[in-house]
C-alpha cells in the first residue's frame, strides 16, 4: 500500500516559498501520534526537497543517530538527478527515474508494508498520475500561508475519493481518504 501521510495548511500548502515548516512548529497543540502509522511502514519515498529538508533541519549529517531514531534501518529511496550526501550508516536509496520505472523495486523493497509517499507534492502526484497511490492522510492545521508548495498539484475529482475517517487531535484534524482506482489492476 502507497500511502501519502502529511501535515497541511488549511488552505493546502505542505511549506512556504522557502521549503519552511515554521508554520506547523507554531501549533501549540498535542500532535497527532505517529507512532501506529510508521510501525506499518517498510519503505520511505521522497523527493530531494523533502530530504535535504530533513538534513539540515535535524542536522542528520552531523547526528545521523536522529535519522536512526526516525526511519530505523528501513531503506529510504530518494528521486533526485543530483549527487546527495547520505547520514553514516543509514539506508538511502537514490533514484534518477521516472516513478512508474521506479514502482518495482519499491515494491518489492516493500514486501506486505505500507510505502510512505512522504513528499513533496509534485512527486506524490507522480504516483497519483501512475495510479499507485492508494491512500492520503492529511493533517491539516490551524494555519493558512499566501503562497507556499502546494499540497498536492494535481486535479483529484470526488469520485476518485472515498473518506474512510476524521478525528480531532488538539488543534489538528485528520482526513483519511483511500484514492480510487489505484493499485496494481488499475
């Protein structure tokens, strides 16, 4: 299962024109627990924006102990064309490829778990357009931005999404929607 699981603006944007996240460590509120999600994932997926974002915000060169603490040993592929610096004795991945090319090997690197599309937008819909992205949770907080990198770049009409919960968690609510027509007989 490719799963796309992100915190939001209420007005959909993922960061500011920056890549910042400012906005979301503003939130004085209890967080929703990501702890039962992520002990389903077997693989991480992201964009190069979103993992060098993760670098330099954790310094994870310099402390690659925290990328131990969040992704454990579980492989972390990256689509990108450039040459990145990867955290000491951490799994990354580096794929110059489109994403349907890509699908197989992350798959398989998957087994039975969940593949967490972790982002950016442009890439999410990447998997959307190849029909491989199988669910969206969006954590959407109390913030709204002008402008910024947007949630998910693509038209999503109502029929390709079926709501399978809500809840509230302090200052946050999350949606849960499962995409329609995705996965392998799509």
């Amino acid at each position: 299962m490719f799963v796309f699981n992100t915190a939001t603006t209420a007005n959909g944007f993922l960061a500011d024109p920056h890549d910042s996240l400012e906005w979301l460590f503003q939130v004085k509120s209890e967080a929703p627990d990501m702890e039962p999600f992520t002990e389903t994932v077997s693989v991480f997926v992201m964009g190069s924006s979103t993992y060098e974002w993760l670098l330099n915000t954790e310094n994870m060169l310099g402390q690659p102990e925290k990328w131990v603490e969040f992704f454990g040993d579980r492989p972390s592929y990256v689509f990108t064309s450039r040459d990145l610096h990867v955290p000491p004795g951490v799994d990354v991945r580096f794929l110059n490829s489109s994403v349907p090319d890509a699908l197989p090997t992350i798959a398989e690197a998957a087994g039975d778990g969940v593949v967490w599309v972790m982002g950016g937008g442009d890439l999410v819909g990447q998997f959307l357009d190849a029909n491989s992205l199988d669910r969206i949770i969006m954590t959407i907080a109390p913030a709204f931005l002008a402008s910024g990198k947007p949630l998910l770049p693509r038209t999503v009409h109502p029929d390709r999404l079926t709501l399978k919960g809500t809840r509230a968690v302090g200052q946050f609510v999350e949606i849960t929607y499962d995409v329609v027509g995705s996965g392998p007989s799509a």
